[in-house]
C-alpha cells in the first residue's frame, strides 16, 4: 500500500499524498498489485491528477503503481477541492499552491531527498504544473503530460500553451490521436518551437484519457503499459543526461 502523509497548503488546511516508493521488480500488467523488494530510485515523479477524479482514481493509481514497478518512485496527492469533496476546482492560484507546497513536501521526504524530481500530471494536474514551471521550475528536472488540454473541448482558439516556452525543461507530451483538447496535430507545431525540444509520444485511436476502440490492434492494458514504458524510459533518460 501507498504511505500517505498530509501536506499544509497555503490558503489553510492540509491536502493528501499518496507515495509509491520504487519496486525492484519487472514490469508487470498495469494495476495488477504485483510486489516486489523496494529498491532506491533516482527519480521521483509527481503526477496531479484532472479535473474530473482525485488520486485515487482507477488512472492515477494504475499510473502510479505501474511507475513504481517500472523502478520510479511516484507520488500523487489531491487539489483541495478534491481533499474535500467539491467537484468545482479551486481557482489557478490555489491550485499551483498546492502543487509547490506537495513539492516541498516530497523533496524533503525521507528517503525521496535525493532524487531528481520529475513533475506533471493528468490533463489539468499537468497543465497547472505547467503553469508552476514556467513561473519556476521549483527544483524539478522535467514535465510529463498524460493527455495535455491543449484546448477546451470545441474552442481550439483557446490555446493554453503561451507559458510553455517560459519553462525550458525536458517535456514529455503523452496524447491521444483523438484527444478532444487538442490532437498530436494540434500539439506538433506548438512543441517543435519548443527548447529544449520536447517528445511527443502518439497514441494512435486514444483519447484525452488514452481510452481506445476494443477492436484496435492492442488491448486498454497494452496501451497503458506502452505509456509506463515510455515515461519511466524517458524518466531516466532525463536523470542521466543531469
């Protein structure tokens, strides 16, 4: 199980984060609760989660858990709204609070202190740490987005990218080739003027939650596990190029 441990934010009141210390162990099928010996991990990644579910949704804890297999620690924590059970999220100032104060707390978490720290999230979990970043990069060494709102869903005149550019950080942008927020398509332009250059990582019939047709060539577990792959590989790829 997940050592959880409560987080101060500013504003008053504390929120939750659940951390999955890294497993010495193979990759194993998404959320299947496989175990391993812990092992020390070199990066710890931070995912929130969007809009729509807290951490203990069935994608923040599969994600989670699978980063955890695949040797990262990986911790996730919920907004306050969430904490406390309101479905309307908190306005953009609170929530990048709580993301630095989760931060603070993580980076000085016994053992978690030495660890590159790699930050991000589902849809709006990795947009306000994006948001975060581009203001500073509070120690993190990279940005991974699962599914970035690109725009909201009907409105791609309503771009929310000009602050991408301001964080200068590796990025890996994991999205649907049917997300409803903005498409690879969409992305590509935006990322390729982009320094560092970030990755885009397709995945092809996904939508802003990597769901895909049942008759595609690869199972909803395949899909999810090719994702794990890809960010725990870029993950240490980004440790060791530091």
């Amino acid at each position: 199980m997940p050592e959880a441990i409560k987080v101060e934010v500013p504003y008053g009141g504390t929120v939750t984060s659940l951390i999955y210390p890294a497993l010495r162990s193979e990759p194993h099928t998404v959320g299947s609760g496989q175990r391993g010996a812990r092992s020390g991990s070199q990066v710890t990644i931070i995912l929130g989660h969007g809009a729509g579910a807290n951490q203990t949704s069935r994608f923040m804890v599969e994600f989670a858990e699978g980063l955890a297999a695949r040797g990262c620690n990986a911790a996730t924590f919920n907004f306050p709204y969430t904490e406390h059970g309101r479905k309307i999220p908190d306005p953009a100032q609170k929530l990048e609070a709580c993301w630095r104060a989760v931060i603070e707390a993580i980076a000085s978490h016994a053992g978690l202190a030495n660890a590159k720290l790699i930050i991000g999230g589902k849809s709006m979990g990795g947009r306000i740490a994006s948001q975060m970043a581009a203001a500073g990069s509070q120690g993190a060494r990279g940005l991974v987005f699962l599914g970035y709102p690109l725009h909201p869903p009907g409105r791609p005149e309503k771009l929310r990218a000009e602050h991408l550019s301001r964080i200068g950080l590796p990025m890996l942008f994991v999205q649907g080739s049917r997300d409803t927020f903005g498409t690879p398509d969409e992305l590509r332009p935006i990322i390729e003027s982009l320094r560092p250059q970030p990755l885009l990582h397709v995945i092809d019939g996904g939508d802003h939650s990597f769901k895909v047709p049942k008759k595609g060539p690869l199972s909803q577990t395949q899909v999810y596990e090719s994702v794990l792959d890809e960010v725990a590989r870029w993950s240490a790829e980004i440790v060791a190029g530091i």
